[in-house]
C-alpha cells in the first residue's frame, strides 16, 4: 500500500471512529472509556487548585466581578498538553501544575470527570463535555485522537475553517450551547477563527444543584449590599437560620452550603471588614483554604447570602497563562505541539496556540445554584477563633469569595468574586 493510499485510509477510519461534520444527536455528556485498571486515581486535587488560585490571582486584578471554571480551562489545556513536545511541554505542565508527564495525568482526568458526569445518582446534574473542531483535511495523529476520545471523551469534528470560517465558529457555539443548556452563547466571537486557524478544544462544563437547606423565598428582603469604594446597591438578600458548616478565622468567616447528595457544596468566604476583599484575595493559598474547610464545625448559623446571577467573559486566557510561564505554547515560530499533527516550526504546518477563550454562568438563588462554563482553545498555524454559645452571624452584605467543590476530592469546578450581585457581568 502507498502512503497517499495509507494517509487516504486512515483518514476514513478516523473520520468514521471519532465523527465527522454531520450534525450530531441532542445533548448527551460526554462519556469517556474506562481507563484501565490500576492506571491511578483521580488527578490531584491540591494541584488543581493550586493552578484554580495562580489564575484567579491574575484575574482579580479585574474590577468588579470575576467568575470562571479553572477545571474547565485546565481540562481543554491538558488536551492541548496531550500533543505538546519539548519545552513547550515543560512550560504548560509547570504553568497547570501537572505533576507526571505520562498518560496517568489523563486517566486522572478521566477519573473525575465519569465521576462528575454520573451526577451523584440523579440527585444533581453536572455535565462535563470536551470536543475537537479541526480543519477537514490532513490528519492529526492518531495516538493523540486516541487518548482525547479515551480519556476526555473528546470526538473529533471535521470543519472548514479556510473557506467558511463563520459557519464553523457558528456550530461550535451550538454545541457549547447545547451542553450548557443555553447558559453559555458565543464562546467563540466574531474573528474569534479565521481562515488559518486548524484546530479548536473545546470544553464545557454544567451544573445545576438545590441546596440541602433551602431558603424560603418569603424571607428574602431587598437590603444594602456595600460596594467597593464605600457605595452601596440594594439587592435581595436570603436569610436562613440552621445548621451549616462555618468557621471564624483571622480576618474572615467561611460557610460551606451543601448541595442535595452531599458530594458538591459552594464555600462563601467573607472578609470581616467591608473593603477586606483585597487583603482575603492576597492571602489566599490552597493551604488556607484545606486549613479553612479542616477547621470548620457544623452548628447554628444565622446566614444572610444576596441572590446573584452572572455571566462572565469571553475572556481569552493568553495573558494569564503567559504570566504562569507558558510561553512558547503561544509563539507561532518556537510552540512545539507536534505531537496533535506531526508538524513542528519551523514548518509552515505547525501550530500553536492563538487564543484561550473562556466563558462562564453563575445563578445563585433560594433553591440552589446553576453554573457553567465553557473553554475554547484556538490553535493556529504557524489558627481558629473560638467560638461561644452565640449564634454566629454571617451576613454577606459586602464582596465575598465564592467557590464551587467537589468535596470527595475536594477539587475546586468555579471560582469568583461578587463585588456587586445587583450586576450581571
């Protein structure tokens, strides 16, 4: 058999094992195979989140509200990671704090993300759903496509980003869309591909939770919420009295709100003075924040939380990951990333990295929370308090930290800032 005969082959093999420009079926999460036996845990945790806090201290340097999935942006890098080489492999695993370089970080992430996309049984819903949107034409490598569908789930879809590049970006926002449900539109822009762009990654995540202690909705009262600044916003503002966890530290309280199934909760940390955001924000590590879960205790809490709804992005990621030391992935003449298509620069066929876009959803409300989030990465050629018998009160009524965990691992899914519930961006 000749080459072309054999590049002609495996070309039809590939379209017809990982998919191919039909439309696909309605909204399903995505399912990744099994990894194989004794091929380690769920990747770790304690570096998620040391990656989750290196982003968010690049991002709060933002005024006003911040919100994003920092497991989504790191499970499309660690698909992008799959078919990176040399230094540029080297820079991107020290930037997403990857602790092995072999195939054990992915059945990590496959770990996890079955784990997740099971929904705790039915009593939550979260979806996690990766894709590939490439150029129809030369054909990536094999062993790449492989592991992506294996471990992330990840199908191939063939577009034509050269002669129709609208039309692509369009069914790319459809499929975020669909996985989101509707929650995130447009994670892609206008421009945001081009005719030189080959390859897009794709991640989204969903999730939608009623919390175990639901606030009754004639409790909530429109109340000041005071701003950064010494301004103030009216904002309805939940009231509870019941059993939550809570802790008084140094400076901040935490409450940790638990979702129904009791696998996933939204951690509240609130500065005890009203323009104490900054000082939190810098001290927060992920040895603070494990020393503050650790020392929680459940008891009587009477909890004042605003009602909030958020849409944050697109926001391209470049600037942040460059400033976490991942370089070469964006340099159109050093991004080694031959390991996805076999080309490496100086050839005309290498590709890098052009944009990270990120986008994400966040309601908080009586009854739960509902977030999502979505991460497009374009590639182109070329010590405690002690607490008495009073009923603490946590009264959130001025910017706070929030974040969303998985407690079996206690890896952290969103991250934010309110600075002011009454905005919506």
């Amino acid at each position: 058999m000749g080459r072309e005969d054999y590049v002609a082959n495996l070309g039809t093999w590939l379209r017809r094992l990982f998919g191919s420009k039909e439309e696909e079926p309605a909204w399903a999460p995505t399912v990744p195979q099994e990894p194989p036996a004794g091929s380690g845990p769920e990747m770790d945790a304690e570096d998620s989140n040391d990656f989750a806090l290196a982003m968010y201290a690049q991002l709060c340097q933002m005024p006003g509200n911040v919100f994003f999935s920092p497991f989504s942006i790191r499970t499309a890098l660690g698909m992008t990671y799959a078919g990176a080489r040399g230094e540029t492999a080297a820079q991107m695993s020290k930037a997403l704090r990857f602790a092995t370089a072999d195939e054990t970080l992915h059945s990590g992430f496959s770990r996890i993300i079955q784990r997740l996309n099971a929904g705790g049984g039915g009593r939550y819903e979260i979806a996690v759903a990766n894709a590939l949107w490439a150029q129809d034409g030369p054909v990536l490598q094999a062993g790449f496509l492989d592991l992506i569908a294996r471990c992330y789930g990840g199908a191939l879809h063939l577009v034509d980003f050269v002669g129709a590049a609208d039309a692509a970006r369009t069914t790319i926002n459809h499929w975020v869309e669909d996985r989101t449900r509707q929650k995130i539109r447009d994670i892609v822009p206008p421009g945001g591909v081009d005719a030189e762009t080959r390859l897009v990654l794709v991640n989204a995540i969903y999730f939608k939770g009623k919390w175990v202690l639901q606030f009754r909705k004639a409790a909530t009262r429109d109340e000041p919420f005071y701003v950064e600044g010494g301004g103030e916003v009216l904002t309805p503002l939940m009231h509870q009295l019941e059993e939550n966890s809570y802790l008084q530290a140094n400076g901040y309280q935490a409450v940790d709100l638990a979702y129904v199934g009791g696998d996933l909760s939204m951690l509240v940390l609130l500065p005890d003075q009203k323009e104490g955001l900054r000082d939190l924000e810098q001290a927060l590590s992920v040895q603070t924040l494990n020393d503050c879960v650790a020392r929680m205790n459940v008891r009587p809490i009477e909890l004042f939380l605003p009602r909030f709804k958020m849409i944050w992005g697109t926001v391209d990621m470049c600037t942040c990951l460059k400033a976490l030391g991942m370089t070469l992935a964006f340099d159109r003449s050093q991004a080694d990333l031959s390991g996805i298509n076999g080309r490496q620069a100086p050839s005309q066929e290498a590709l890098f990295i052009s944009r990270v876009l990120h986008k994400a959803f966040v309601e908080v409300n009586e009854e739960g929370t509902e977030a999502a989030a979505a991460t497009a990465i374009n590639m182109t050629l070329g010590m405690a308090v002690s607490l008495s018998n009073r009923v603490p009160v946590f009264r959130a009524d001025h910017p706070f930290l929030v974040a969303v965990r998985d407690r079996k691992s206690g890896t952290i899914l969103f991250l934010g800032r309110v600075a002011d519930p009454t905005r919506e961006n």
